[in-house]
C-alpha cells in the first residue's frame, strides 16, 4: 500500500461497520490471506499507488446496503477513491443518519436519485442533469449501492428520497463488470453508474478517468484471483496514465 493514503467516506464507512461486527467477514470462498486497507487486494496486486483522485462539480451519495463496504468487490470504493466529493451511508430501513438528512437538505447540492425510470412515477423522472453553472447548486448523484434486489427495497422504503427527481439513465452499453454478475447486462455495477452520472454532469475527465480505473481494478482483482500477475501495460493501465499524470507508470 502507498504511504499516506486517507481514508475516504467508504473506508470509514467499512471501518464503522467492522466495528460492530459480532463475528468477522469473510468473503466469499473463505479466507484469502493478507488484503491491502487501502484498495482491499493483495498486497502484490495493490493499486494504491494508483489512486486517480479528481476534483469535480458533482458529488456522489452512496447509499450502502448493509454488508456492501465489507465486500472486496464493491465499487462503490473505486468511486470514492476518484471522486473527492463522495459520501457514504450505511441503510436502514427503520432509522436514518442525521447527517445523510443534511447532505440532502445542503442548499450548494441539487440531489439525483438514480434509478430506473419505469418503477417511478412518470412526473419524478429526469435524463439530464442541469448544469451547476445554470442552476446554482452542484448535482449531487445519490446511488443506491446494494443488489439489485435490495436497491428496489431500498428505493420504496426510503421516504426522504421521495421530494428528489429521479435520474433515469439510457445507457445503451452492456455492462463489463465482471466481479459479480447480474442477470440482465444492462444493470450496471455502482462505478459504471457514476462514471454515466458525471459524464452527465459536465465531469468527462472524472467520468473518463473512474472508468478506467474501474478497469484496471477488474483486472488486477481477476489476476490476483487466478494468481497471475497484473499487466502493467493494459490497455486500462494506459487510459489511466494518459489521462491522470500521477499514475505510475510500469
């Protein structure tokens, strides 16, 4: 791991939910050995040192469902690792973080809920985002990171979401998450979804750059996993280094 790696909104948020933990996680296929804190991969397929950080006009919520910051292959990290302006919460279908209540009632943020448009009202629904410059208050994209059954759960059972118009993407590529699987291609996993949320607000080089990233992660973490060695000359690896001149180069 990199020295003097922060720890951003999703590292507390795995750290307040180990805590309070009564027995320890284990992902799935049991015990790997030693992970990285920062990037949650094995030391020798760390990418730490990788960490693309940008400054953005748009911010990102992260609703987590409950076990979703422990997992090694949530994405939700990867966007808080791009985007400085990320927050993260942990759900809960019977009490709500004082402080997610006044992020969403910031007046600098215009909340979007993401989601599908066809379980929303028709009069919720947006595909465009208005530009901070235009509209005096920063997008603030709010995602629900959980599976696809929890998210729909997460969505009816959230009332304080309700008075926000409901961003619905029309994404039209197929999902290259390869991690964990959904049944349908066009789910996307939660870092493909921010990456579309900032191209939509004006943030290319974000969107770009955590695209990327996204990639170079899958392959360090399906390297690792079959045992192989990271390709520092990937076509992931590339993008990142061309578009963010901090990224070390092979």
């Amino acid at each position: 791991m990199a020295p003097d790696v922060t720890p951003h909104a999703v590292s507390r948020l795995r750290s307040a939910r180990l805590a309070r933990s009564v027995k320890p996680f284990l992902a799935r296929g049991g015990p790997r050995g030693e992970r990285c804190a920062g990037c949650r991969l094995r030391p020798s397929h760390c990418l730490c040192a990788l960490r693309p950080t940008q400054a953005t006009q748009a911010g990102v919520c992260l609703l987590m469902a409950d076990i979703e910051p422990l997992k090694p292959s949530n994405t939700g990290w990867l966007v808080a690792d791009v985007v400085q302006d990320t927050f993260a919460f942990g759900w809960a279908r019977t009490e709500v973080d004082p402080a997610l209540l006044a992020l969403l009632a910031d007046p600098q943020w215009q909340p979007y809920v993401v989601f599908p448009g066809e379980y929303v009202a028709p009069e919720r629904v947006v595909h465009a985002v208005v530009p901070a410059a235009d509209a005096g208050k920063r997008p603030l994209f709010v995602l629900l990171d959980a599976t696809w059954p929890e998210a729909r759960k997460m969505f009816r059972k959230s009332p304080y979401l309700e008075r926000f118009p409901v961003l619905s993407l029309l994404a039209e590529q197929v999902s290259r998450y390869q991690l964990r699987r959904s049944t349908r291609s066009d789910h996307f996993c939660t870092a493909e979804v921010a990456a579309l949320c900032l191209e939509l607000g004006g943030d290319t080089r974000a969107a770009q750059t955590l695209e990327a990233y996204f990639d170079m992660f899958t392959h360090h973490y399906l390297q690792a996993k079959h045992q192989l060695a990271p390709d520092l000359d990937s076509a992931a690896h590339r993008a990142l280094r061309a578009l963010n001149g901090t990224a070390v180069a092979p």
